[in-house]
C-alpha cells in the first residue's frame, strides 16, 4: 500500500513539474517560432530600430499578457496585432519563453535630435540635465503634480515585477518609452489593470516624459 502511495506520489509531483515546464514554455521551440518576429525586434528580441520594444530578458507573464491582448483586440496594433492571431496560446507560452532568457543589449547615450529644438525645455536642458531630472522622477516621483514614481512597480533597477507582471524597463529603447508613455498620456493604449499607466502618464509633461525615458534606456 505503501508503494502504490509512493508512486501515485511521485507521478503526481512529475505531472505537476510538467505542467510548470509547460506552463513556463519550451524555449527551444520558442526560438524557432520566434522567425517571424526577427525582422522587427532582432534574432535575439534587440531590436535595431528604437521605435520597436527590446523583448529581451522581458518577463515571459508579460510578453504572454501583451501577446493576448494583441490577438484578442484589448491592445491596438495592426501589424502585432495580425501576428497574434495566428499565434496558439502554446505558440505564445513558447516564444514569451525564448526572448525571457536573451539578454538585453545596452543603449549609447541618447542624443537630442534636431527636431527636437522647438521643443526644447525652456531653460534648454542638455542629455545629461534630462537624465538628472528623469532619475529623480523615476525613484521618487512628483509630489506636487501627483506622478507616482515608477521604481514602485519597476523596481530600483527596471527589473520589473514577473508575478504582478510588470514589465522590466532597463534598456529599453527611449525612443518606445516615449511613445509607450505618450500613448498611455493620450488614452491610445489602456490594457493595463485598473488603466494604472494612463492616471500616471496623464499627470506628465512632455518634458518629464522625455526626461524619464532617457534614465530608463541608461538603466543596465
């Protein structure tokens, strides 16, 4: 009787273990599905071009969560949102996988573009100053205007938050996080709980925005 209890035991922990395997994806399968994803975020989820998100070293809860969302029309992308829905809920366990163990590349320095003189601050802050000011938001936030600080549900280094499935930051492309933040600022993207991002990103000039961004890119 009691062997019988001890295998029924151990085939129960072996089910379980497969089905965490399964649940967290399979990795290798992941990068073979994840070809069609190459020409826009790289081989190894770097993008080359700072419009396209870094999915490198993402959670893979998040990526899932973005992943259905684009296929089940709660976030708005005609191209993602296209190659979502050809994807299998296995498809999208898989290459969420694959990308969450790829590091992420770090950025050079950002640079003000030149179309970027009419919208200067006022006091005509450099790269540097913008860093300065977006570090500081970034840890403690704005008390006057209500900006709640991002190191809250980001953590103190971008790292995220893979059970409450809030995204790593670090390294991300400042050029995204900017349209990222602008597009929460404007209502354009709200599939976040209790749409947290757009109280938030509501609250921020364009400038504090900017400024934020540019911290997170430098983050390693």
């Amino acid at each position: 009787m009691k062997k019988k209890l001890q295998v029924l035991s151990i085939s129960l922990a072996l089910a379980s273990a497969t089905s965490i395997l399964h649940a967290e994806g399979n990795i290798n399968a992941g990068k073979q599905k994840s070809a069609s994803c190459t020409s826009c975020h790289g081989d190894d989820g770097n993008s080359m071009v700072a419009t396209f998100p870094k999915l490198a070293q993402q959670h893979s809860s998040y990526l899932v969560k973005q992943l259905h969302a684009f296929k089940d029309g709660s976030r708005n992308d005609p191209m993602m949102s296209a190659m979502a829905l050809a994807l299998t809920d296995e498809d999208i366990t898989d290459i969420s996988a694959y990308y969450a163990t790829q590091k992420i590349s770090e950025n050079a320095l950002p640079v003000l573009d030149t179309d970027d003189d009419n919208d200067k601050p006022a006091n005509n802050k450099d790269v540097q100053a913008l860093i300065a000011q977006g570090s500081d938001l970034y840890r403690n936030g704005d008390l006057k205007s209500e900006v709640s600080a991002c190191i809250a549900c980001h953590g103190p280094f971008g790292e995220g938050n893979k059970p409450a499935s809030f995204p790593a930051l670090k390294s991300q492309h400042a050029d995204y996080l900017i349209k990222a933040l602008t597009d929460f600022k404007s209502g354009a993207r709200s599939n976040n709980p209790e749409n947290i991002m757009y109280m938030i990103a509501k609250k921020m000039t364009d400038e504090e925005i900017k400024a934020v961004s540019y911290r997170i890119s430098m983050m390693k």
